[in-house]
C-alpha cells in the first residue's frame, strides 16, 4: 500500500476564490439598498462623480442613521465631535422628513465645525 504524504490543496484553492467572489458580488448589492429613502427632486442638482466621506441619513421614520448604523441624536453628536474639521459629509434626508429633524444635524454639524457637507437630491434624468 502507497502511503500519502502530501495534501493537493489547490481544489480547496479554487472553492474558496469561488466563494469570496460570491461574497464581493453580493456584499455591494446588499450595501446599497440598505436604508430606503425617498429623495426629494432639484431641478440644478450636481451629480457626486465619486462620494467619499461620512454618510448621514434621516429616513421617513424619522430615525437618524450614521454611516448605515441607527443612532439617537446624542450619539449622532458624539461621532462627529471625533471627526476632523474637513471630513467631508454627505446628507440624505427623506423628503417626507419634518424640518426639524434636518435643522437638528445642521446644527450638529455646525456646534463640532463640520461645514463640508454636500446634501443630496434627485436630479432630472
């Protein structure tokens, strides 16, 4: 009887480069449909060629979200006073959102010298 002495790992190779594929694929389907917005529409919207900052978005619940994760406006204050002064920030806001809600993380925004924002919008299509 022939003993074996090595182990071929390359079929193993090959699954897990299949499988770490399947998990890029479907990871940034999963990213963009995360929080549901409906945005309102501008007319003279600029479009974002590749947006890069701190995300903040107020959903129709009125719920605040800071980079995908749910907070309360004391945390919302908290994260932003450990960003730097030209962190850019963009801010999506649902269009059914009170005023307020918008006012309260302008406010935030102001208080830790945040004023790189880009607010966005739908544009004309």
């Amino acid at each position: 009887m022939k003993r074996i002495d090595t182990v071929n790992v390359i079929p193993f190779i090959d699954i897990m480069l299949v499988l770490l594929a399947i998990v890029l694929t479907t990871a940034t389907f999963i990213y963009q449909g995360k929080i549901t917005l409906d945005l309102p529409e501008a007319d003279h919207a600029e479009t974002l060629s590749d947006p890069e900052g701190v995300e903040i978005a107020i959903d129709a619940g009125e719920q605040i979200y800071f980079n995908q994760t749910a907070v309360d406006k004391e945390t919302l204050g908290e994260r932003l006073g450990t960003l730097y002064e030209n962190t850019p920030i963009i801010l999506y806001v649902d269009k059914s959102v009170r005023f307020e809600h918008f006012v309260t993380v302008i406010d935030l925004l102001k208080a830790n010298n945040l004023e790189t924002l880009s607010i966005v919008a739908r544009g004309d299509r």
